[in-house]
C-alpha cells in the first residue's frame, strides 16, 4: 500500500494515540490533534516516528468552529491528500450526576465537543475527500467515528455522555447512506471499557464489574486495551472491508451480548 494520509483527533493520548501509532505501522502519515496537551502530543508523534511513520501535531479545539478550520487547513499544508479521518477525540462528563440532576452546561460541553465538533469536521472533511481522485481500490476516503457502549447502554449518572454518543452513532449512518455513491465508506467503532485516563478515576468501580462480580459485565473479562480499538481501525484503514459501510463494530469483550 503506497503512503496514505489520516487526521485523528485526541490523538494524544489514549485510544487515539493508540490509533496513530497502529496506523503509522500500517504506512500512514498521521496528523495528531490535540486539545492542550502538548508533551502527550509530542509523545504520540515520538511513537509513530518509531513505529515507521511520520506526521505533525495540531493543537485546537474540535468543539470550536475556528479551530476545526484551522486543523483542515494545517491538513490540506501538512499531508495533502486526506484518505482517513478518525473522529475520536471525546470527553466525560466532568462530573457523574443524575439524571434528575445533571446540568445544561455539562450537557453544552459534551455537545459541542463529542458531537457537534465532529459532525461539522466532517462535513468539511468530506467536502475536501469529494475533490480528491479515487484511489487504487476506488475510494475518495474513509471515516471512522468512535462511540461507545454508551450509544445504546443507559447510565442514568451520564445522560449527557450516552446522548451525544447515540448521536454519533445516527452520524455515521448518516454520513453513510450520503457519501456511499461517492466512494467514501463510514463506520462506528464502538469501545467498551478500556483502560485510559478517561476511565483511571473510575477503577476500582470496573474492576469489580468486569473481574470480581460473579458474571462480569462482559464475556470476555478483562478491561479493554487502547490497543484493541486501534487494531479495530487499522483493518478499516487498510480496506478489509471493501462492501460494508455505516456498520458498527463492537470492541467490547462482548459487552453487547444478551445474556441468559
Ligand atoms: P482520554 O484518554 O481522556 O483522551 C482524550 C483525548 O482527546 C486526548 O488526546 C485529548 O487531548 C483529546 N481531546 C479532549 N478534548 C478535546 C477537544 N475538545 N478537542 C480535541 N481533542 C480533545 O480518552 P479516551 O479514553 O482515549 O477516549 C477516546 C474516545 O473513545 C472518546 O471519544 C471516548 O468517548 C471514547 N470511548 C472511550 C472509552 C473508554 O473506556 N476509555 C469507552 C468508549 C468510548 P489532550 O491530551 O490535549 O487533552
């Protein structure tokens, strides 16, 4: 495969950075957003150059409107073609509250940055895959949307976080059915509980779900590795799966399953 071209927001630290270094070991160069943290960001890039790729660091905010322009454009100088876009960069609520009791600015925060940022990222994104000529294999793109269990599981104690990912999830759908004809395919990669700063100040809570209750919370009882979601990318990246579009695939020790 000749050299291609991914924009993976958070790309930082954890399930995102574990992406970049996966994709650079496929042969991608790879742009790593970030929001503020610019040595994990330098790290990331440290780690994909030893991984056999190369790539830049972007700093910006993908839930203001400025900032996602400035990243497309730092896109369009850096890599040129764009043949990947992850969008994976999210975050928690910064505080667990209830249903009943959960407020309209946590509510603004995980839309603007879990939802909204990415929906106009990719619209801008896929304005730009549209002038680009298809590939070896016929595409213009690809793109990725990372959303959660949370997409269809209800946690009462983050409302906020399953909504927007449940958005996200419609997104992808979305953006499937229009880009299909246009040789962009789009997929949901949907994480179950991995172990990253994310989830580091809820532990001891996962432990016991996954490990220590008689069932575990999945079949498969281990946390989730930044790692597995990465693997999960690189096989879309590479085009394993040439006839599928606006599918999710579930990386989650089989936490989807119905279980009797
Ligand atoms: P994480 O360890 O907290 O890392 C978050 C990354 O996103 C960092 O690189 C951070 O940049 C970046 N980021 C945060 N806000 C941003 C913004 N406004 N604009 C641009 N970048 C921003 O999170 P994670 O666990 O790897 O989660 C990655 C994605 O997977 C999220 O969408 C999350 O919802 C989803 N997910 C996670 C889990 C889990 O169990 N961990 C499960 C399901 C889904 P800085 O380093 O600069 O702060």
């Amino acid at each position: 495969m000749s050299t291609r071209n991914a924009l993976v927001t958070g790309a930082s630290r954890g399930i995102g950075r574990a992406i970049a270094v996966e994709l650079a070991r496929a042969g991608y160069r790879v742009l790593i957003n970030y929001a503020g943290n610019a040595t994990a960001a330098a790290e990331a890039l440290a780690l994909v150059r030893a991984a056999g790729g190369d790539g830049l660091t972007v700093q910006g905010d993908i839930g203001r409107a400025a900032d996602r322009e400035r990243l497309v454009a730092a896109a369009a100088e850096g890599l040129g073609r764009i043949d990947l876009l992850v969008n994976n960069a999210g975050v928690a609520p910064t505080v667990r509250a209830d249903l009943l009791e959960s407020t309209e600015e946590s509510f603004d925060r995980l839309f603007a940055i879990n939802l909204k940022g990415p929906f106009f990222l990719t619209q801008q994104v896929a304005r730009r895959m549209l002038t680009q000529e298809r590939d070896a294999e016929g595409f213009r793109g690809r793109i990725v949307n990372i959303t959660s269990i949370s997409a269809y599981t209800a946690s009462v104690n983050r409302g906020d976080y399953c909504m927007v990912k449940s958005g996200l999830s419609m997104m992808t759908g979305l953006f499937a059915e229009r880009l299909a004809t246009e040789g962009i395919n789009v997929y949901e990669i949907r994480p179950g509980v991995i172990a990253t700063d994310m989830t580091a100040g809820v532990q001891a809570k996962y432990d016991k779900l996954i490990l220590q209750d008689e069932r575990g919370i999945s079949p498969i009882r281990r946390w989730g590795k930044p790692d597995d979601v990465a693997r999960a990318v690189r096989a879309i990246a590479e085009d394993r799966f040439p006839f599928t579009t606006g599918s999710a695939f579930d990386v989650d020790g089989g936490f989807h399953l119905h279980r009797l």
